[in-house]
C-alpha cells in the first residue's frame, strides 16, 4: 500500500490521524535562559566584526593623518618655489589621491560598522518579534561584509600607491644628490 492508504492502514483510520493533537513543539522561549544565551550568541558574530571594523578604521584614520602632514610639508615647500616645483606638483596630486583613498576607505568602514550593528539590532528584534523579519539580518551582514572588502581595496590601492610614491620621491632625491 501506497500514500495516503498505507497511512490509514497503519494508524486505523484517516479521521483518527488527523483529530490526533501534534505534539507540542519546543521553541526557543520554552527556557528564557536558553532563548537569551541563544540570541547573545547569534550577536556575537557581528560584535566581533565591529571590533575589526573599528581596528582597520584606527588604522585608516592614522594613515590619512599621516597623508595629510605629508602634504602640508610639500604645500610648505611648494610655496618656497623651490627649483623642483614640477615633482612637487607631481607629489601633491599623489597625495591627494592617497588622501581620497582612505577618505574612502574611512566612508566603507563607516557604513559596513553601521551595517553591523544593525545585524546586532536586527537579530535581537528578530527573536523577540518571533522571527518574522525574514533575510534582513543575513542582508545587513553582508552588506557590512561587502563595505569591509570595498574598504580593503581602498586601503590596498592606497598602500600601493605610498610605495610607489616613496619610490620615485627617493629616486628623484638620489638624482638630485648625484648632480
């Protein structure tokens, strides 16, 4: 027997499976201290991406510090119509696009740390309203993943950039001194 009649046949009747109560289900509040641990776990992941967001922006925010004073000192010598002022006006556009690239970076990590606590947010509201909000705490993680890469690339671009700037600014100087 086959579907629906071999059901019948092993539980007697059609009628008697179906007025049979379900048993009961266990949910996540069935224990308020399991329901809590649970959340607070599920929180956690983000949490801990907060905290290397908040590491790469510290980062971030001392390098452009140090892209900042890098071109205030070539505006100082730039001013002094110094015999080199073509390389200086080189440098300066260089460092301004440094600048701009972890300006930018800075702005990713922003929006993915803000993505991440809405996910810390979205989860905990989640469970209390019963889990009625869907894909939007998955969404906001990998939104705020996807600003961390946007932002790495920045950065990358940035650090490739100072290397090749370093080089030829020594290149130039080695020039100058052999002369």
């Amino acid at each position: 027997m086959f579907g629906l009649a071999a059901m019948r046949s092993q539980c007697g009747s059609g009628r008697r499976m179906i007025s049979q109560p379900l048993p009961a289900q266990s949910t996540m509040f069935d224990n308020p201290a399991l329901g809590h641990y649970a959340i607070l776990t599920s929180m956690l992941a983000p949490a801990l991406l907060m905290a290397a967001t908040a590491s790469l922006l510290v980062s971030a925010n001392a390098r452009l510090a140090r892209v900042v004073d890098r071109l205030r000192a070539l505006i100082v010598a730039w001013e002094q119509d110094a015999p080199d002022r073509e390389v200086r006006d080189i440098q300066i556009t260089r460092h301004r696009r440094r600048a701009q690239l972890v300006l930018r970076a800075c702005q990713f990590l922003y929006a993915g740390l803000g993505a991440f606590v809405g996910t810390s947010l979205a989860l905990a509201i989640d469970a209390f309203i019963g889990f009625r909000l869907g894909v939007l705490p998955t969404a906001l993680a990998v939104l705020g993943v996807s600003f961390l890469l946007l932002a790495s690339f920045a950065l990358g671009t940035e650090v490739r950039l100072s290397v090749s700037s370093f080089d030829e600014e020594l290149d130039h100087e080695l020039s100058r001194r052999r002369t």
